[in-house]
C-alpha cells in the first residue's frame, strides 16, 4: 500500500506536471503564434512539423494542417537551387541568419522574406531545423525601386552631353561617365582614386597655372558649397589646350555637414571662348584703328609714329616678332627700330616688294628650301605689305616660334591693320611733306637774311654750319674753300679729332675735285665711301665717322669757291628730294655771300698786304742803315722777315769761299730751325734728286717747294716741326750769287705772285745791305790801315830809334862810372832802368805788330803767328813755341778771333807774367776749335779778391763769347797760367763747356792749380 501510495502520488505529481507543462506549451504557442514572426518546424528533407498562425496568415494558407500537409520545398522559389544549399550551409555552421528567399504563397503568388535557421535535436534525437520568418517584401520593393531609379539615373548620366565625375571626401575620382574620359582624354582606369590634377595641366583662365586650392571640386569640399561656370582650361598630354566650364556640387548623408564626396560637372566652351577672344580681339583692332587713325592725324614724327604702331601689335598678337620695314627712296627697306639688316633678296620680305605686293606666309620649320628667316627660333613667317593707293610704303614682317602658326584669324587682322598704317603713314608723310616745305622757305628765308649781314667769311660760314646742323640733323660737316690751288678746310664742325693734314691739293683723281668739277651734288654710302682708295685726309676721317654723307659744291655764277661735305650716322643713307633742293639753294644763296665777301676781304687785304709790306720794307732799311757787322744785320732782318710773311721758320744762307771748298752756302742766320732741321733742309732734293743748294747755284732762280710733308720720303723732324711749303729767293749781284733767303711755312699752300714779288724785293733789299755794309767795311778796313801804317811808321822811325839811343847812352854811362861809388837809392835806380827801357822796347815792338795790316788774311793763321813769335817774343830773348796744323783752315771770323785773343795773351805774358817760355797750342779736331797759350811766369792770384779781370782779359773773354765759345783762365801763383779758348766751329753746334780741357797738356806745377772759370 505504501508503494502504491507512492506510485499514486508520483503518478499525480507527473500528471499535475504534464498539466502545467502542457499549459507552458500553450501559453508558448500562444506567444508564439502572436508574434509578428513566422514561426515554424522542418525536417532535414523539408517536412513541416509546426507552424505558427502569423506564418499561416503570412502564406495565406487556410489553416496550420494545410500548410504543414505542404513540403517546404514546394513553398522555395527555385527550391532546386535555393532549398539543398541552404541545408547544406545550415549542416556547416548549424545556424543560418538573414537569408533572403522567395516563397510562394497559397496562391502561387511570390513573397519575398528573410528567414533566420537553427538546427536542433528533438526528443527523440533527430535533427530538425527552426525557422524564423519575416516578411521583407516591403523593403525588397523600395530597394528595387531605388535600384531601377539608379539604373534610370545611371543611363541618364550615361547619355549626358556633359562630362561627369564623381569624387569622395578626398576628391579622389570613383566614377565618370564617357563623356568625362573624351573630353579629358584619358580613360576611366587613369582617373580612378586620383585627383584632377594628378594626369592634366589646369591654366586658369588668363592663361597661368591653377594652383589645387583654386579646383571647383576642391572649393566645393572646402567650402560645402557648390560652384556653378566656374572657367577654366586643361591641356591634354598631346599638348592642345580647350576650355571648360565646371559645375561642382557637394556630396551630404543626411544630417552631416561636412560632405562625404563631390560631383563635377563639365563641358567644352573652346569654340565659345575662341568666337569671344576673336570677338574681343576685332574689337581691340576696331580700336587701334581708331587711335591709330586719331595719332596718324596728331603726330609730328613718322618714327614716334611708327615705334607706337609696334607698341600696338606686340600688345595685340601674341608673336615672337614684329617688325616694320619702310621703303626708302633709294626703294631699299629698313627697319623702324634699326635691329635688322635690310632684307635680303631671298628673304620673304623681299620678296613680297617683287611680287606684286602680294602677301607671303612660308612654314619655315622643317624646310631647307624655304627663305631664311631673321630670327633662328622663328616656325612661321608672315610678311604683308603697307601699300595705299597703289604705292608701297614698307611691309609688315611677323614671325612666330609657336608651332600653331598664325590663324587666319590674326592674317585678315593684320591685313586690315596693315592698310590702316599705310594710310597714317602716307597722311604723316603728306602733311611732313608740307611742313618741310614751310621750314625750307622759312630757312632759306633766314639764312638769306643773316648772309646778307653777314660782314666777313668767317661769319658766313659761322651762319652756313648752324643752319645745315639744325635743318639736317648732321653729325659732323666740313666746309672746304679754294685757296692757291688747294681745297682747304676751313670749317670742321662736331667732329672731335684732329686731321692729319687740312689741305688737298688740286689733283684730277680727286674725288673732291672730280665733284667740283662735275658741279653737281654728290651721295656717298659707307659702302661707295670704303670702295674709294683716296689718300684724301678729310675723306678718310669722314669714312671712319659717319655711315653716309653727301658732298656739295659751293659756287658763285662760273666759278666754284668749296665744297660742304656733310655727315650723317643714320641708317637712310639717302636726302629726300626736298633735302637736295634746299641744300642746293643754300648753297647758292652761300656761294653768292662768300663771293661778296672774298672781293670785301680781298681789298682790305691787299691793303692790309701793301701797308705790312711798306713796313717791312722800311723795317729792313733801318735794320741795314743800324748794324755795321753783316751777321748782326743778317740776324735781325730774318727776323723781322719772319714775322712779317707770318712764316714758321727762316734762314739765310751767304755764299762762303775756302781753299779746300770753291764756293758753299753757309747757313749765316737761322730762325725758329734746330740743328737737326737744318742738316734734313741741307739735303732737301728739289730737281732731279739734286739738293737744293747745288741746284740754285747752277740755275740761280726761286725754289719752291709746295708741301713737303706730302713728300715720300720726309724726315720725321721736318713732320714734328709743322714745316711745310718751302721757299729760297736768291740774293744775286748781277750774275753773281751772293747768298739765299729761305722761308718756311707751315701752310702747304704756294705763296701768292704778290707775295713772291715782296720776297724778291726783300732779297734784294738784304744785297744791297750786304754790299752796303762790306763797302763801308772796305772804306773803314782801308782807313784803319793807312792809318795803322802811318803810326807803326811813326813808331818805328821816332820812338823805336829814341828808346835804342836811350838805351845805348844808359849803357856808356854805366860803363863810365864803374868805380864811382854811387848812393844806394841811385844805384837801385840806375839798376831798374836797363830793365824799364828793354820793356818799352817790347812794347813799342808789340804796337808796331799789332798796327800793322792783319797777316791772317794774307799768310794764314799758322804763319801770322809764327809772325808774332819771331818778331816779338823772341827778340825779347823769350823761348816759344807753336804747335798747330800749318795748313790748318778755319772760318775767317774764328781765325781772326783766335789770332787777337792769341796777341791779346801773348802781350799779357809780355807785359806782366815775367816769364821766358810761352807756347801756343791750337787743334781742330771734332766740332770745335781748341787755343791754349801756356807761360812758366809769376802766375795770377785769384784768392781773396786780389785780382780783377782787366781790359784784355774782358776783350778776350767777349770776342770768345760772340763766337759762341767758352773762355777760361787756370793759374797758380808762381807756377805759370793757362789761357783757354774753345769755339764751334758751326755756330749751331752744341758747346762742349770745355769738357775735354783735360786732353791738353797743362803747366806742370805740383800742386793743383787755380781757376778762374768762365
């Protein structure tokens, strides 16, 4: 009973357990039936087991047991496909979320739901699967929806015309249309996960580099704002360059504010922007016109004109080069701002003047038969022609380094422009044309007046040079006058260097006589003016400073007076025929006042000449009638010759007479000529290489040498001395040549006949002082010698025989009285008289010498003094002695001289040396003459002013001196005394100042000796 008590109640228990289990079943299934979940129960094969009411509803099915009597595999969608790979995936991983299927309902319509699969064990410990279901169509629907609204907008974004891009928050690109990639020309795969400027150059849209910061896509992530036509422009990697205008819209998820990506928009605006540039472009030409055409009636200056047209196009067409050639008279071209050469004939611009003004356009790149360019870098070359009216002004010549060329854009703009300058310059022309008309008449006007002033050449001339430089814009004029048969320059304006030479001599290869004598105005080129080999000084200064010049003739009715040669340094090398026609009248209106006032000068200077040659003359004759000495007088005319011809230089030449040489010309009087001068005009060839002394004295006539500086073979002294025409009139006494008068000048032009006549006058004027003054030199040498003859005969036969018999009777008296004792003062008296008396008789001797006629001039200097010796100091009981060249020859003067300085020493040793040795030593070798008259007496104290220089020694010392020389005078007291003498014997040469006394034997007197020089 206890057990089965105990069956009982665990029987109860279990009852009452299944009851509350089966209520936990029922409350569950009631749960689950409620929720909004399918709910449901399989076999591994698909056979339902359980469902809930939800999952019966949401089937449609019309109870549980209908829908468990179904397979789950009739319920899949495809359930071949779908139902065995969901199993298998299940038994992998025995769980399964979120699967997506289609199942069909009761009927057959498809529901889309999303089932959640866990495998499981039953009771019985068989594996059975539990599912969740729910209902997805909803959401399936609205994401078809969207994905057939994406599919609509991507085949709308597909199909756009414009480019489109889409980037992230990086602005890195995800995706692009087709459109993007032809326009960018890249592909898609080159754009992806980069930026835009990672494969294009960007420009903004002035033509400069765009910066990253400045991209739209970049401002619109920035920012957060989109950007609308946004211009720019891309260059492809070929190079090409187009316009795009950008749109850029940011990217936002709802609620955020900083955008997750950016869409770009773009499309091509190149032809837009291209039609705009030409647009704005034919306005600005529309508008250089305009102020082309409002300068062109302002402007004064054809090249401000044209240097502000250049201006213009460089600022209007975008090429490497532009340049204006204008035609010049000479139908040559040349450049407006003179960088470039004229064009050469195989150049496109040259060759467009050929062709009928036609316009040329040549690609130069590439092609060797095409015409050289100016510049190295140019591709292609435009060359147009300003032409108006039938006449062609210049061309216009663009050159391009840019492989594009020029478009034709641009050639049907710069052909308009190229009239449009063509009629300014032809209205600057016409009305400069005008202007210079006025100006001429103006200038004609005044320089007609200011000559008509004018008083002298000089002013005329002064008048000519101002005007030429102010209407002509010369850079240096020469004005040339015919004077004595040379062209001389008497104007040299501007220029800043010296000419060699300031006169041309009249010569028929002349390019300035050829132009003279032609008449006519001459245009000379640099290049016509190198081509010229002229020895021409003024040419060739004018060749070396100036690119082109033009050479007039100045004349006056017949005959012609100069030439204006007139210089430029521009690149025109030609006048304007308005140019000719005034300077030619100027020079006319110039000829007629120069011809005025040469006839106005030429009276006032004959004149002037007829006064100054009186003077001269009257100079000469007081001169003459002065000086009693020749050379003095010689002296002193040349210089009052000199400066009367306004000569540079002179001399006088005095026919001289020896034993070794008949006859020379010795030069007596020199002005303004070194010794070197003198030696080159010593040797002057005149005629038939004969020098011009040994011509003249063959055929005594005036010689005339017209420019010796023009000589071959000129000595470079007469060149640095300026000397130039030379002249040597003849002083003749009938047929006899007495001597030559020369005179240099440094003009090279001849002397004229009236000039040349005073010069003969002059010459004789000095003869007839020569012989005036030998005559009365005659009279008084004659005078002086009777007269010196009388006394030394007085002398001789009073005194001499007196003092003899004194001396005699002194003799007699001492022998008298030999015994008869004498006081001692008496004694001394009579003892000193013997020696008185022999003194006096030296004396009266020496006077009787000296008064006697001069034996130089008839024995000789050697036997003169050999003479003297015997005569007196010998017989004076003195030792002598002479050494000297017997046959030794000097010039009259210097032997003269030497010979009294030799009496004059001689008669000092006499009078008060005490001596009784003296020797004469005289030597001529080198330049000079050398005297030395040596003595053994007392000698000369000169210390503490003990001695003065007496009559004899002065009289020594100044005959020395007029020869030039040097005198001195050495002695010691006791040991003797030396007299010195040394003279040049050409008067020009240089004095030794007694350099060489040492190679003369001096008196030996042990200690050094005393001097007194000069």
């Amino acid at each position: 009973m206890p057990a089965l008590k105990q069956s009982h109640d665990q029987i109860a228990k279990l009852q009452q357990h299944l009851q509350s289990v089966q209520a936990s079943e029922k409350r569950t299934r009631e749960l689950i039936d409620r929720l909004p979940i399918g709910v449901f129960e399989c076999t591994l094969d698909g056979n339902l087991l359980r469902a809930n009411q939800y999952l019966v509803d949401l089937l449609g099915y019309p109870d549980e047991d209908s829908l468990l009597a179904a397979n789950i595999n009739q319920l899949y969608y495809h359930h071949a496909d779908i139902l065995p790979q969901i199993m298998l995936t299940l038994q992998q991983s025995d769980r399964l979320e979120n699967v997506d299927v289609r199942l069909h309902r009761y009927d057959r319509s498809l529901l889309w739901v999303s089932m959640n699969l866990i495998l499981l064990k039953d009771e019985h410990q068989k594996f059975i699967v539990q599912g969740m279901v729910m209902d997805v169509s909803h959401r399936k629907k609205s994401e078809r929806a969207l994905q057939e609204s994406e599919e609509r907008y991507q085949s709308v974004v597909m199909a756009l015309a414009e480019g489109v891009v889409v980037a992230d928050a990086d602005d890195r690109i995800q995706t692009g249309n087709p459109r993007a990639q032809e326009i960018l020309g890249l592909r898609f795969d080159e754009m992806r996960g980069k930026r835009p400027m990672d494969n294009l150059a960007i420009y903004r849209e002035d033509g400069s580099l765009m910066p990253y910061e400045e991209f739209p896509s970049c401002i619109a992530l920035t920012h957060g704002q989109p950007l609308y036509n946004f211009i720019l422009q891309v260059q492809h990697r070929d190079g090409k360059r187009i316009w795009l205008s950008v749109n850029s819209q940011p990217l936002f998820y709802p609620g955020e504010k900083q955008p997750h990506g950016v869409v770009t928009s773009f499309h091509e605006i190149t032809e837009r922007m291209i039609n705009q540039q030409q647009i704005y472009h034919q306005m600005q030409v529309l508008q250089t016109i305009n102020t082309m055409a409002a300068a062109s009636a302002e402007s004064e200056n054809e090249a401000a004109f044209l240097h502000q047209v250049r201006i213009w196009l460089s600022d209007l067409f975008p090429f490497s080069h532009i340049d204006l050639f204008i035609q010049g008279q000479d139908t040559n071209l040349y450049d407006t701002n003179q960088q470039l050469p004229p064009p050469a004939p195989e150049n496109l611009v040259s060759k467009v003047t050929q062709d009928g003004f036609e316009r040329k356009q040549i690609y130069t790149a590439g092609q060797e038969t095409s015409p050289q360019p100016f510049y190295d870098d140019t591709k292609v070359q435009l060359a147009i022609p300003l032409k108006t009216d039938g006449r062609l002004l210049g061309v216009l010549n663009v050159e391009s380094a840019a492989d594009e060329g020029i478009s034709d854009n641009d050639e049907r703009m710069l052909d308009i422009l190229s009239h449009q300058i063509a009629a300014a310059l032809l209205k600057i022309r016409s009305r400069e044309e005008e202007r210079n008309r006025m100006q001429q008449l103006e200038t004609l006007v005044s320089i007609s007046r200011a000559m008509r002033r004018a008083a002298t050449t000089f002013d005329i001339l002064e008048i000519l040079i101002n005007h030429i430089v102010d209407v002509m814009g010369a850079s240096g004029i020469f004005l040339l006058l015919v004077k004595q048969e040379h062209l001389k320059v008497v104007w040299n304006h501007a220029f800043d260097f010296r000419l060699h030479a300031e006169e041309i001599p009249e010569n028929a290869d002349d390019v300035y006589w050829d132009i003279m004598q032609n008449r006519q105005m001459t245009l000379m080129t640099y290049r016509e003016l190198s081509a010229i080999q002229s020895p021409n000084p003024v040419l060739r200064e004018v060749l070396q400073h100036s690119r082109w010049s033009v050479a007039i003739p100045i004349k006056a009715s017949d005959q012609i007076l100069g030439l204006m040669h007139i210089a430029f340094n521009d690149n025109r090398e030609q006048l304007l025929d308005p140019e000719k026609e005034l300077l030619s009248t100027i020079a006319e209106i110039a000829g007629i006042s120069l011809q005025r006032a040469q006839i106005t000068e030429t009276l006032e200077q004959r004149v002037a000449q007829r006064t100054s040659s009186l003077e001269l003359m009257y100079n000469i004759r007081r001169i003459a009638a002065q000086y009693l000495e020749t050379e003095a007088m010689l002296t002193q005319s040349l210089q009052v010759i000199v400066k009367g011809m306004e000569a540079k230089a002179g001399a006088i030449y005095m026919v001289t007479e020896s034993k070794d040489q008949p006859k020379a010309l010795t030069p007596t009087a020199m002005q303004g000529i070194d010794p070197q001068v003198q030696a080159a005009l010593n040797n002057l060839e005149f005629n038939s290489q004969i020098p011009w002394r040994d011509w003249i004295f063959r055929n005594p006539q005036v010689v005339e040498v017209k420019d010796l500086l023009s000589r071959q073979h000129a000595p470079e002294c007469i060149r640095q001395a300026n000397l130039r025409h030379f002249v040597a009139m003849p002083m003749q006494r009938g047929e006899e040549l007495l001597g030559v008068l020369v005179i240099i000048s440094d003009q090279p032009f001849a002397y004229s006949s009236e000039e040349k006549d005073l010069l003969t006058t002059v010459a004789e004027l000095i003869r007839d002082a020569i012989e005036i003054i030998r005559l009365r030199q005659q009279a008084e040498a004659g005078a002086v010698a009777q007269e010196r003859t009388r006394l030394a005969r007085e002398l001789h036969d009073s005194v001499t025989q007196l003092l003899y018999s004194l001396n005699l009777h002194l003799h007699v008296v001492l022998k008298l009285f030999p015994e008869v004792e004498i006081p001692t003062n008496l004694q001394k008296s009579l003892d000193e008289m013997p020696v008185i008396l022999n003194q006096a008789i030296k004396e009266t001797r020496n006077l009787i010498f000296e008064l006697r006629p001069s034996a130089v001039e008839e024995e000789g200097l050697f036997y003169a003094l050999t003479s003297r010796l015997e005569t007196v100091e010998q017989r004076a009981e003195m030792k002598t002695g002479l050494r000297c060249d017997p046959n030794i020859q000097l010039p009259a003067p210097i032997a003269d001289a030497l010979f009294r300085i030799s009496i004059e020493a001689l008669n000092n040793v006499i009078k008060h040396a005490n001596a009784d040795e003296v020797e004469v030593r005289i030597d001529t070798s080198g330049t000079h003459v050398h005297l030395d008259i040596e003595d053994n007496g007392q000698g000369i104290d000169f210390t503490a002013g003990s001695h003065s220089e007496g009559f004899g020694m002065r009289s020594m010392r100044e005959q020395t001196h007029q020869l030039g020389g040097e005198f001195e005078v050495l002695s010691k007291q006791g040991k003797g005394t030396i007299v010195r003498v040394v003279i040049p014997l050409n008067r020009s040469a240089t004095s030794a100042h007694l350099a060489q006394r040492d190679n003369y034997p001096r008196y030996a007197g042990g200690e050094q000796e005393q001097s007194q020089p000069q």
